[in-house]
C-alpha cells in the first residue's frame, strides 16, 4: 500500500515536472464595434455580469487603468472569498489589455485579451499561461487545465452576451455628432 502511495505521489509530482505551465486561448465574436466592445468590458459595474464570482476590485497601487496599475480583486469561489492580485502589463485602448494575475503565491496567470473589428463585427481573443508556484502547484495546474478552459469559455460566451445585448450609451459626444452629420 505505502509503495502504491509512493508511486502516485511520484506520478503526481512528475506531471508538474512534464507540464510546468498551462496555456489556453478562447475566441468570440460581437455584432459590436471594438469601441462598444472594449468599453462594456472595462465597465466595471459589467464585471460581475461574465466574471465568474467577482465581488469587486480594489486599486492598490498606480493609476487605474494603466501599465503597472497593480489590483486586489475579491473572487467568490465556493462561499470563500479569494483575492487575486492583478497587475496590468500592457494595455492598448480598444484593441490589447494583458494582466498578470497572482493567486496567493500559489499560480501565475498571464492573461491577455486582444480585440479586432472587421465589418462592424469585434472579435476578442483570450489568451493565457497560467504556472504554478511550486512543485505541487505545477502538478495541481496541469491537472486542473481543462477547469480553467471552461472557466474561460463561460466567462467569455457572458461576455459576448452583456456586449451584444448592451444598452449603455458610452459614446454620446459621438452619437451627437453623428446625428448632426445627418441632419
């Protein structure tokens, strides 16, 4: 029984040696502008709308919105609270956010989202490394790869449906000046 054991500790072990990170990318598509597109994801009051379990983010250090902002974001994951620190690495407005997340010393995620508009459609791509901090962290998130697939692929099909059925006028400078060239 203890060689049995013994084995499977050495199995587990082997597969964060084997598979030391993690990537994965999700895709969709909007019958949104990237403009309209990159400005309901960013609205923060819409992050709990396709974040699974987002409760809130809090500015720890830097200026919102900008590379090196550093965030505490509270997760609900299974009745616990869990705070992940975010920090933005690059950002292109409309078109690239990428992050650095930190899951309690116990995962690196490297997070991007980039954003493409072609014939009034916007197509947002995810893409994400995640590594364990650790040798039994590694094990743990290669083993949990297919969880954060469908994590990401849920978060993202609630992303496309809060863009897609948006009502918030974001831009309405823009929509007067455009009324106006009409007239």
């Amino acid at each position: 029984l203890i060689s049995i054991v013994l084995i499977l500790a050495l199995i587990f072990l082997a597969i964060g040696i084997i598979v030391p990170s993690t990537t994965y990318d999700s895709q969709i598509t909007v019958n949104k502008s990237f403009n309209e597109a990159w400005a309901v994801m960013s609205d923060e009051s819409k992050l709990p709308l396709w974040l699974n379990g987002y409760i809130k983010s809090e500015l720890v250090s830097g200026t919102a919105n900008t590379v090196g902002a550093v965030s505490n974001i509270h997760f609900n994951q299974d009745g616990q609270e869990m705070i992940i620190q975010e920090t933005i690495t690059k950002i292109i407005p409309n078109e690239l956010i990428a992050m650095r997340f930190n899951a309690d010393d116990f995962m690196l995620m490297d997070y991007a989202m980039h954003f493409t508009e072609s014939d009034g459609k916007t197509t947002i791509k995810s893409q994400t490394t995640t590594t364990g901090q650790g040798m039994m962290a590694k094990s743990m998130v290669a083993l949990m790869k297919n969880t954060m697939i469908t994590q990401e692929e849920t978060n993202m099909a609630s992303l496309k449906k809060i863009i897609e059925e948006n009502t918030t006028n974001y831009f309405p400078l823009l929509e007067e000046i455009e009324q106006d060239s009409i007239r």
